[in-house]
C-alpha cells in the first residue's frame, strides 16, 4: 500500500519499521565518527526525562519500481544508519536478557526488517565499509555496559522521534533537500547554540524563554558572531592553552555545560547549583520589591557553562560587558575604563592603539585582539584593580609579537598566543599582583622586524610608546 505523502512525526520504532527504505546508490558515504555515537548517547541519557526528544529530520523519495513503492532517504542518511545500527547492537547483545517482554517484543518485530534492510543495500564505499564496522562495534560497547537500562532502550524507541517529509517527484525531494540544507550551512554556531540551549531549559522554566532569550533576539548576527568568535571561544581556548583560530560548527561542544536540573550531578556542578538556586531564591524574595536589588549569577569566562536560561544570561552578560570595554577603549576621551580613570600611561597607550598609521592592517587587528582578549579576561576576574598596570603589561606582551613580526597572520597570533600565553598567566593567578609582576623581555632595535621602510624608531608610535616603558633599547 501506497504510504500517506506527507510530513508525519515518527518514533524510531516507527521509522525502522517502514519496509519500503532504501538508500539511493547517488548517496554519499556515511561519515558518522565515534564522536557523533557519543553525542548520541548522551543525548539519549540526559533527555530521558522528557515525553519526546526530536532527533532530527528524514526527507524520503517516494520511488516506484516493478510494482513496488520504496523510501528513497534524500537527507538523514547519516542517522537514519545510526539508528539501525543501534538497534542491530541491542537486538544482538540485550534482547535475551531484558526483562521486560514488551520490549523483546518490540526488538523482535523490528529484527527481520533490519536485518532485511541491511541485506538490500549495496556499500560498495570503502568508506561506508570501514565506518559501519568501527560503529556498530563502539554501539555494541555502549548497549552492553550495565547504565544502558531498558529504560534507555524504551526511550530511544518510543520517545526518540524525526520529523519525515515524503515527496513524489524525485526533482521536489532534491529541491527541499537543498533548501534544508541551505539552511542548515547559514545556521551559524551561533545559532546551533541557541537551539541547542532552548532544548536544554528546564520544563518549569519553558514560560521564561521568550524573556531569557528576547535579548539575544535583539542583537545583530554579526554581533553575535563575533561576540562568541572574537572573544568568548578565543580566551576559553587560549586559557586552557589550545589553539583558537577558527570558531565553527565543530567547535560549538565548547559551549555546552551542564544542565542543573538534571538528577545525578557530578560532584564539580555542586557549586554552580547552590550559586543558580541562590540567586534565583534571592531575587524572588519580596524584599526585593523594596530595595529594586537584583543579583546576577556569578559568570566567569573559563566557567563551565550552564545550560538553558543561564547560556543566554550569560551572553548576554559578557556581550554588554565586551561592548562596554571596547568602547571604552576605542572612546575619543581614553582616560576611563568601565568609570575607573586610568593612569596617563595607561591613557596614552589607549590613544595610540586607536590612532596609529598602521592599524587597520590585518595583522595589527590581530595582535590588537589579542591585547583585547587579555584585558578582558582579566577585568572578568579582577574587575578593576590595577587595571591601568593590567594595560600597560597587556600592551607590551601583545605588540611584542607585532614589533617582531613582519607579517602577522592569524597563525601567528595563535602560536605566539600558545608560546606566550598571558590568558594562562591571568587565569592561574590568584591576585591581580601576580600577572602584574609577571616579567617580560625588552626589545632591540635588531629584533624590530617590523619596520620593513627604514623609518627611524622615533617615527613608530608603537616602538616610542615602547622605549617610554624601559621595554627597548
């Protein structure tokens, strides 16, 4: 019989039941990595607690060939192989042992048309091959080890859910093929976060969505992009000595936490628990409509994250706290940061970053982020005690890197960022004293790779600021 042509919601009990599946020979190999298992898994463990959980999207091809209707998979090749594959693992290693007989049931149903399934399709990629074999082993791990319950094994099946759409004309499927996909490659990591971390708010919680996220709503995709990219990603990476060059969609797990109201929190979200509740129990308090006071929750930069409505507070924290900072420091009048006047050192240094000749080549706004990346993280933590120290060894430790560089790319940035790492320095420190005593080394004129036109030394802003420090001789 002729399935409906429509977009249905199916359990994936029902998605593996349908006999007419096929993967197209035009698909592409299956790629799928351990990591995406893993994340599989985990998605299962943590969200079992809900009445559904959307996994994604199928797109099906209705084909007839000799008399018979079958499912093209267009788009969700990848998961839909998963899946069979999961249950494959369970079917073989748990069945005979589950207690409850409407899940032996269930898998029994479904064994043959997997099985069937698997027999009909053709992975002549070596590709497919080698990833089929790698994940069905890493599945058969993960379904034997004894905190994979049956109720694990009931919520993938019955409460794990895609969305399928189904479409007559070979052309149609391929036209909303790409159409969804076209979506999906303008989905910044940006916004992957933000769908990631609505999922992850707390069921007594979904009525405050609309006010948590409103400012995000707000802001501008560019905004946000270099907000996360810019800062956030680079001083988390850098502070935990890795590379940061690029933020993508790869590098978006970086940004996800813990979910507190979750049952069975390690022993490190203690502390972030007892902060969330407290600030929650704080500003609910009546005498608060007194006072007009309100407590924020405690962020810091190379915090875990917490999932759900504390993501979008704390964006929305350090994007007002970013924007406020850089402001300051691009101001005409550069004497004040954040209402803290600054010394004349400091105030000079500010006024050249934002004056001198060369400074919209690409590698100089490149060391400048660096200079901006530390200056945040530090203020993040020490607020502004010696705030106008802080700049002055900021200026030096990053203008290093350009004053000895002729060309500075983003590689270079990163490795002289990881060789020289004052991300590092502030993040260990325990007082606003012990970055401020860090030592750093003075310049000569025979290491000043950067005056390529023969300019004398009193001519380069960035090198009399330098010599006005004691930094080169």
């Amino acid at each position: 019989m002729q399935p409906v042509i429509d977009k249905a919601v199916l359990s994936v009990q029902s998605l593996l039941s349908l006999e007419q599946l096929e993967i197209p020979s035009y698909q592409r190999p299956y790629k799928w990595k351990l990591k995406n298992i893993s994340e599989l898994f985990a998605d299962i463990d943590s969200h079992r607690d809900k009445s559904a959980y959307r996994l994604g999207s199928v797109v099906f091809h209705l084909r007839v060939a000799d008399e018979q209707h079958w499912l093209d998979i267009v788009d969700g090749q990848q998961r839909t192989l998963t899946l069979l594959l999961a249950i494959k693992a369970i079917i073989e290693r748990r069945i005979n042992t589950l207690t409850r007989q409407d899940l032996r049931q269930t898998l029994g149903n479904l064994e043959y048309k997997v099985n069937a399934f698997m027999k009909r399709q053709h992975f002549s990629s070596l590709i497919s091959q080698h990833n089929l074999r790698r994940n069905f082993q890493e599945l058969l791990r993960l379904v034997d080890r004894p905190e994979f319950t049956e109720e694990h094994i009931d919520f993938l099946l019955k409460r794990c859910e895609v969305v399928t759409f189904v479409l007559t004309d070979v052309s149609e499927a391929f036209q909303f093929f790409d159409s969804q996909n076209a979506r999906g490659r303008d989905l910044a990591p940006h916004d992957l976060l933000k769908a990631y971390h609505l999922r992850e708010f707390a069921e007594h919680e979904v009525s405050l969505k609309a006010d948590t996220v409103a400012h995000w709503e707000n802001l501008q995709s560019d905004s946000l992009a270099t907000l996360f990219a810019t800062y956030l990603f680079r001083i988390r990476q850098w502070a935990e000595g890795k590379s940061a060059r690029y933020f993508g969609k790869e590098e978006v797990d970086l940004f996800k936490g813990v979910s507190l109201h979750r049952k069975g929190l390690p022993p490190y979200a203690k502390s972030l628990q007892i902060a969330h509740h407290f600030v929650d129990e704080y500003n609910r308090q009546y005498q608060r409509q007194i006072d007009g006071q309100k407590a924020e929750f405690p962020f810091q930069l190379d915090q875990m994250i917490v999932n759900g409505r504390r993501f979008f507070e704390m964006a929305e924290h350090y994007q007002r706290m970013v924007s406020a900072i850089i402001k300051d420091e691009h101001a005409a009048d550069e004497t004040h940061i954040l209402g803290e006047r600054l010394s004349e050192q400091a105030s000079r240094i500010l006024k050249t970053l934002n004056t001198y000749q060369r400074r919209y080549r690409t590698g100089d706004q490149y060391v400048r982020s660096m200079f901006d990346c530390a200056l945040i993280f530090y203020i993040d933590k020490f607020g502004a005690e010696g705030i106008s120290a802080a700049i002055e060894k900021c200026f030096i430790w990053a203008y290093r890197c350009r004053i000895r560089q002729q060309v500075v790319q983003l590689a270079t940035m990163d490795n002289y960022m990881l060789e020289y790492n004052l991300i590092r320095i502030i993040r260990d420190a325990r007082q606003a004293r012990d970055l401020l005593s860090v030592p750093l080394q003075t310049l000569n004129a025979s290491q000043n790779k950067n005056n390529r036109n023969g300019d004398s030394d009193s001519e380069d802003e960035l090198i009399v600021l330098f010599i006005e420090m004691n930094y080169y001789e």
